[in-house]
C-alpha cells in the first residue's frame, strides 16, 4: 500500500528524511524507531573534513530557519570508517548526500564510497547548495554542468543516482532534463531558497555568511510549484521536499508529481515526525479505499 519503487529498490514507504536534519542517522536513531521510515538521507559527505562556516550559522524564521552550515563533515573516509558500519545494520533504506566544488571531487568520493562494504541503495548529489563560496552551486544553475557531471557520476555506480536541485534558477525543469538526459535515475527538488535575516538591535546579519538557505514550511508552495514543473516535463522519478509537516503536505507532493517525500526542518521541532506520518498516511488511505500511494502520483485535476 504504502511501498514505491525506485529503479531496482523498493522503499517501505515515500517518507524519507532529507540530507542535514537527521545527522548521519546513528544520532536520532537512539530516539526513534528508524526502520519504519521509507530511508534516510544522510548529511553531505565530501572529499576532504570540512569545519563548515563560521557561527552564527543557524537562525530562526516565522516559518521556517535560515542555514548556512556551509557542509560540515567528516570527510569520506572517515565516514566509510565510523558510519557505514551503523548504516549498514538499519532495517531500511539509506542514501548518501555527496558534495563537491570540481567534478573530480564528486567523482573521487563517489568511487571511495563505492569502493567499501557499504549497503546503500544510491546517492544524492547536492548540486545545489546556496552556503558555501566555493564551487558546487555551478552545477546546479547550468544544464551543460549539470549534465556533464551526471554523466560523469553515472560511469561510476550502477546505484540510485539523484541530483538534487535548486531552486534559485530561472528554468528548473530545464536543470532537471539535462540531469535526465545525463544518466540520473531520480531528480530532488528542491533544495533551499537564498534569504538573509537582520537583527535590528544590533544591525548585523542574523547568520555571519549573510546569506543562507531558507528552509521549513514558508517554502512549500514555491516547492509544489517547482516539482510540478518538473514533473512535466521528465520521465524519472522525483523527490518532493519543501516545509513538509503533515500528511496533506505529503499528499500535495505526490498529486503535483513526486513519487517520494523529504522531511527537513520539522525534523528540528520532532524527530520522529517521518514515523507518524507514515502510521497516518497509511491510514489515510485505508480510509479512502486507496490500494497504493502511486496511484495518486500526479494525479492533479486541472
């Protein structure tokens, strides 16, 4: 009822988490029973350890939170080291987030990745990302680059490859085709928009990069709207996420196209909210009649 199926995996059901709210998996995973989410995506990996941007970096909005974290991590080797052994005994499917500033970059983490005993079902590669100077962003606002490394990702992993996209474009469908056209399995959208916040007091930014990625419920529309875009106008799956807190929101997500879901910042305000979406959307559909969640897929009455 609730299951979907990506390319050869089989997710429990379309609730995931989204790449930075749940950690690596193994800190939440104390508090909640992971297992009953769809998978997990884990925090951004890169080449080398990154300390990430300096503080303020987090700051809270009417309906949402700035971001500017700036891909703080462990490095890929310590992550095959310290967190693939954890990841690799849940009962449920997990993704890594993999970033990058040049495509050698993405290409050496992915094959490091690839290289260890790791049981993920594939990769997310965050193309897309507003909080950080150097590199990435490129590939996400051009559809030659987002192409060029898709294609290039693709020669080395035969898992789940979805390209996470970004919003802060003129076209997005047009990101989307190009990483259709260069092999990715699956398209996510979409990451953070740019904003800023002021503390009037003392007239200084709210975050010290200035600028973040603005996240949480004030972006859903602008979110529906973009995989809706989407949808139109590729043949691969989509992943919707954007201020999702409800099962209205998921079902939204699903009727404008998506065949998964991410939640993100509510993830912040209860950790366990995937699992007791999961528990009501099935609900919900046992008391709509409704024999799978993909028959609602796009199912949009225009």
């Amino acid at each position: 009822m609730l299951s979907v199926k990506i390319k050869n995996t089989v997710f429990k059901n379309p609730i995931l988490t989204a790449s930075g709210t749940f950690g690596y998996g193994n800190e939440i995973g104390k508090f909640i029973d992971i297992e009953k989410l769809g998978g997990v995506v884990t925090k951004s990996v890169t080449l080398y350890p990154r300390e990430g941007n300096p503080q303020p970096r987090i700051a809270e909005t009417d309906s949402g939170m700035l971001n500017s974290i700036g891909l703080a991590n462990l490095g890929v080797k310590d992550y095959c080291n310290s967190k693939l052994p954890y990841l690799n005994e849940l009962d449920t499917n997990f993704i890594i987030n993999v970033a990058g500033y040049a495509i050698d970059d993405y290409i050496e983490t992915l094959q490091i990745l690839e290289s260890n005993d790791g049981k993920q079902v594939g990769y997310e590669i965050n193309i897309s990302c507003p909080n950080v100077k150097e590199g990435g962003m490129e590939f996400g606002v051009d559809p030659f680059m987002t192409e060029k490394l898709t294609s290039e990702l693709r020669k080395h992993t035969d898992k789940i490859l979805i390209m996470k996209l970004s919003p802060n474009v003129t076209k997005i469908q047009d990101i989307a085709k190009a990483a259709e056209n260069g092999g990715a399995d699956c398209v996510s959208a979409i990451n953070t928009l740019v904003g800023m916040g002021i503390d009037v007091k003392t007239r200084k930014p709210k975050i010290n990069t200035i600028f973040g990625g603005l996240s949480g419920p004030a972006i859903k529309p602008i979110a529906l709207a973009n995989v809706y875009k989407i949808y139109k106008s590729v043949n691969i799956p989509i992943i919707g996420l954007g201020g999702i807190k409800s099962v209205n929101d998921i079902l939204e997500f699903i009727l404008a196209g998506a065949d998964l879901i991410q939640i993100g910042t509510l993830n912040y305000k209860e950790p366990g909210i995937g699992v007791r979406l999961a528990s009501e959307l099935q609900d919900y559909l046992k008391q709509n009649n409704i024999s799978s969640v993909s028959e609602l897929k796009g199912q949009l009455n225009i």
